[in-house]
C-alpha cells in the first residue's frame, strides 16, 4: 500500500487532500475486505486535463482497460484484475474526479473522458485495448469505442445504459435515478460525514443480498468518497454531464452502430437481458449475459460469476 501512497504525491495537490489520502491508505480496517494490489501491478498518477488520474498497470500482453463507476473506484475490478494480469496488460485507471484521481471542476463529459484515457493510453504505449466497464464507466467507454473504433478490440457493458439512446428518456423516469440531480451546495453540506449513509442507500437498494457487500467494503468506498471534493465532482461532475453525454452520444451514434463484439452483461435483480436491448440501439454485433442473485453491484454481489462470463469472452479470437 505504501506504494500507492507515493504515488498520489502529486504536485499541485492541496495539503488537505493529500493528508485524507495518506490517512485513508494507512487505516488497515478499511481494506479488510478489499485486498491490496498484488506486486504484480504498479500505479501513478498521469498528468489529464485540469489535473491528474490514478492509473494501476500490471502484466504484459494483450491490452484490457477497467472501467468503474458510482459507489466504486478502480478497486472493484481486483479479482478479475488478478486473474487477467497473467496473460494481458491491465490498466485499471480511477475516473476523473473519482478515488484517488485529482479533484477539479469540468471536463466530465464523457467523451472528454475518453479523450484522456486516449492520451493515457498513448502514454503506456498501447494503441488497441478491450474494455470491461461498469455504470458511469460504460458512457466513458462507449465514448471511447466511438470516438476511437480502431483502438477498442471488443467491450463488455456491465447494468447501465446509456445516455440519450434507446430508452434513456424512460430511464430517467426511474424513481430509483433521484440522485442524478441530487446535487448542489446545500446537497454537498447534508452529506458530508455521511458519506457512508449516502453509499448504503445505493447498495442496499440496488444489490439483490445487501449482505453481499460487507461493512469492509462499504467503509471502504465511503473513505473514498470523504476525500475533500469526491461527492462535489460525482454528482456535479460526472451526474451533471448526463445531458450533455446525452447529446454527444445520439450525434456519436447517428454516424452508425458500433461493429466490434459486445458483451452485455446485466444483474437478474436489475437490467438483467434488457441491457442487451438497450446497448442494441448503440451497437450492431451484442450477446447478453444475466448474473444470478446479483443486482447492480455484480463484481462485489457475485464476481466468480462474472469473472465466468468475462474471461472467455475476452479470449475469443
């Protein structure tokens, strides 16, 4: 761990960041349940518009990018990272204004995102990646795969959909969604210290065993998301540019379907098959895979499964 604390020195940090990280990183209880990085990974913090993200790399071989979102950092994507750093390259980057990437205001639209992922990439020398995303991270890395089709060799979209196409409009009617315009100073204020409170509503309402994901991990994420200026970039940073994602995507998709093979993968207590439907309307080559007993939260609520279903598809040639 004390790896990962060197790394996030970084210039231009202010003092109270940077005091709340290397407290975060020091406290064992928090990671009871979220194991450290193996040796096998290394992680930085490299330089994106406005500020810096945290990357972890590990392996060598065919490249694969894990993509997080909400209620989670790069770190749910550990045991499946674990397994594919034998034979792939893996890099597991924190989203802008999220976990332990730099705090600062714009640039969350997602195809800005995939902009700088794109430089990221071009910075650790790889030019073609698969992806593996998750909520948030899937409207990042459909802008990705759309702006860059050349460089995006195969995705797996994990239960969420995205904005402006298909159903979105319906979605957005969703009483469960309330938080994606929860946001706003008097907002910031009702939750801070309450981080954790904040969380369990997402996982407790949104997993189909609550149970599955423990204190550990809980306690784990709210950290994160106490860190000065966590909860002010989700909900006004990367929840605030749902609208503008929204026009961004029906321009990206109006120039034609995604070709590449997709894997949509979608809990039975949530999306389930319908995500296939959905991601459908953004992509022409799409199969679908449903996680038993598991809502939105698949990695932490049933990642054997998931890790079942993700493997192979990454390995078909």
């Amino acid at each position: 761990m004390s790896n990962r604390c060197c790394s996030y020195i970084k210039l231009g940090f202010s003092a109270v960041l940077l005091a709340a990280a290397m407290t975060l990183q020091n406290a064992t209880p928090v990671h009871a349940a979220i194991k450290a990085w193996s040796s096998a990974f290394h992680d930085q913090q490299m330089a994106v518009s406005g500020g810096t993200q945290y990357v972890r790399i590990g392996g060598h071989g065919p490249a694969v990018l894990l993509l997080h979102g909400f209620g989670d950092t790069g770190d749910m994507w550990l045991p499946l990272a674990e397994i594919l750093v034998k034979d792939h390259t893996v890099v597991v980057p924190d989203l802008r204004g999220m976990g332990l990437s730099s705090h600062q205001d714009g640039g969350y639209e997602k195809t800005a995102q995939a902009r700088d992922l794109a430089d990221i990439l071009d910075k650790l020398g790889i030019q073609n990646v698969a992806l593996v995303t998750h909520d948030i991270g899937n409207m990042v890395g459909y802008a990705l795969a759309a702006l860059y089709p050349a460089r995006v060799t195969r995705w797996v979209v994990m239960d969420v959909p995205l904005p402006g196409i298909g159903h979105w409009d319906k979605q957005l009617k969703n009483p469960k969604v309330w938080h994606f315009n929860f946001r706003g100073p008097d907002v910031e204020r009702l939750v801070a210290g309450r981080e954790r409170i904040l969380l369990d509503r997402f996982y407790n309402e949104l997993s189909a065993t609550p149970a599955s994901i423990d204190d550990q991990t809980r306690d784990h994420y709210a950290a994160l998301y106490a860190l000065p200026g966590a909860i002010h970039d989700a909900f006004s940073g990367q929840y605030a540019a749902f609208a503008q994602d929204a026009i961004d995507n029906q321009k990206l998709v109006s120039k034609g379907k995604l070709t590449l093979p997709v894997l949509a993968i979608g809990g039975d207590h949530s999306y389930g098959a319908h995500l296939a439907t959905e991601i459908g309307f953004a992509a022409s080559n799409v199969r679908s895979a449903v996680i038993n007993n598991s809502g939105h939260w698949i990695m932490e609520e049933q990642p054997q499964q998931a890790v079942a279903v993700i493997i192979p598809f990454l390995e078909e040639k």
